[in-house]
C-alpha cells in the first residue's frame, strides 16, 4: 500500500480538458462524416429510362415514332460548405515540479549566493591587502624622500661650511700678501685689494694724455647737430709707436671717422704712462664736441 501511494505521489499528474478534447473530436469526425456521404449520393442517384409500350389494334396501323425526350440534367452540386476550424487548444499548463526538485532549485540557489558572496568578499580582502601594501610603501617611499632631503641638507650645510672656511683663509692669505707687499714697496693705493706691486692697466690719467695727444691733430669743419662717438682700436709698440688703427664703431658720420683714423696717423707715437709703460692694445673714444 504504501509503494502505491508513493507510485502515485510521483506518477505525472492528469493532463487537464481531456473530456472537451474528446468531445471536440467527436463533433469533427460527425462533420466529417457527414460532407462524405453527401458527396457520395448524387453520386448514386439514376437517370430516368424512357419506356416503349406495343398497341396492337385490328387494323394494322404503323404507329409514329415516339417523341425522345432528352435526359433530364443532373442537379448541380451544391459546393461543400467549408468545415469550421476546429478551436486551438488551450496550452497545457506546464506541469507542476515536485516539491523535491523545488527544494534542490532552492538549494542551487542558495549554494550559488553564497558563492558569489564569497567571491566578493574575497575580492575585497584583496583590494584591502593591495590598498595596505600600497600604504606601505608609499610610507617607505615618503621616509626614504625625507632621509635623502636631510642627508642632502646635511652635505650642503656641510659645503657650505667648508666653503665659508675657504673663503676665510683665501681673505686672510690676501691679507698677509697685501701686508707683504706693502711692506716690499707696492704702489698701491691704501684701498686697493691687489697682491702685485703695481697695476697692470693704465693709470686713471692716462687716457685723457692720450686723446690730448691725438685731438691737436683732429682736422673737421663741419657744423653738427648732435654728438657723434667714433670708437677705435689702437695698437701699439712698447715704446709707444703706433703699428695699426681699426675702427670698431662707426659714429654713423663717415666724415667723423676719416678725420680720426687720420689723425691717429699723423700723431705716430702715443705718450708713456707714469710708470713709463705703453699698453699694446688701446681702445679709444671720440666725440666732436668732447
């Protein structure tokens, strides 16, 4: 009794609309029938035969030949009147699932969520331990900056300081030359800052001895407007000679220029300085109206 019963548990359930089916069917199969045997009556239907009857009479009389009436004509047929449509039948509802494949269903389901949750969580265990490891070493990173800053500054504070000692014995060694030098004869002034004896450029006085020496021989009678500067190179012996001229800045007045170079020419020889030297090389200034 009790295999039966669970035979039956699990059996597929009834289709449901058996009997209207059956019925539906019936109806068809009676239409059916019925347009068959009226196609097969007219079918069966037979054409009326003419009849001849012999008289006989006492005198022989030929008789006149019988009127033949034609065959009548069949009745048309009707045309079959279409058969309705027979109604679609409704879609079968799907079958119910047994409560244990609903519970299996449900179980998948459950099983596959909680997978994916999970998945998920291990994703964001990850992404927390990258985001840590990435804290980290920009930690390092950052204590790394600052100690190469501090030894950087360390090195410079360091340079610095050696610098500033280098600066002090380079001071203080200028010092001793210049109190050295004082004491061998030196011609500087008292405020001068150089080691050698005396000067090596000209004195402050010895550029106005030498446009002294060449303007007396400056030939230029033309009136100006303005203040036209020739400026020119002079290059000399060492005892004075001059061996060659050039013009470096035209005055923009070629007249201007003509005159100086030429009277660079005829004044030949330059003066001495106060120490009774000549630069080799002169760069010399001239302005009409100096």
């Amino acid at each position: 009794m009790h295999a039966t019963t669970d035979r039956l548990e699990f059996a597929p359930p009834a289709l449901p609309g058996l009997a209207r089916a059956l019925l539906l069917a019936i109806v068809v199969h009676s239409l059916l029938l019925t347009a068959l045997t009226w196609g097969v009556r007219w079918n069966r239907d037979t054409q009326m035969a003419s009849i001849e009857a012999e008289l006989w009479s006492t005198l022989p009389v030929a008789a006149a030949p019988a009127r033949v009436e034609p065959p009548p004509e069949p009745p048309p047929v009707p045309a079959p009147k279409p058969l309705p449509a027979p109604p679609e039948p409704e879609p079968a509802p799907p079958p119910k699932l047994p409560q244990v494949d609903i519970a299996l269903q449900q179980e998948k389901l459950r099983l596959k969520k909680q997978e994916e949750q999970q998945q998920k969580k291990a994703k964001q265990d990850k992404l927390k331990q990258d985001q840590q490891k990435l804290a980290q070493e920009q930690q390092k990173q950052e204590k790394f900056k600052q100690a190469q800053a501090e030894k950087a500054q360390k090195v410079a504070a360091e340079k610095k300081r050696i610098e500033l000692e280098a600066k002090q014995l380079e001071a203080q060694r200028e010092k001793n030359l210049a109190r050295l030098a004082g004491m061998a004869g030196a011609t500087g002034a008292p405020n001068a800052t150089g080691v050698a004896l005396k000067s090596a450029g000209p004195s402050a006085s010895y550029a106005g001895k030498i446009r002294a020496s060449i303007k007396p021989n400056i030939v230029f009678t033309e009136e100006l407007s303005g203040n036209p500067t020739a400026e020119i190179e002079v290059r000399t012996s060492p005892d004075g000679t001059i061996v060659g001229r050039k013009l470096l800045k035209p005055s923009g007045l070629k007249a201007w220029d003509e005159a100086v170079l030429k009277a660079i020419d005829r004044t030949e020889v330059l003066p001495r300085d106060t120490d009774g030297s000549v630069p080799a090389a002169l760069i010399l200034v001239f302005r009409p109206k100096d």
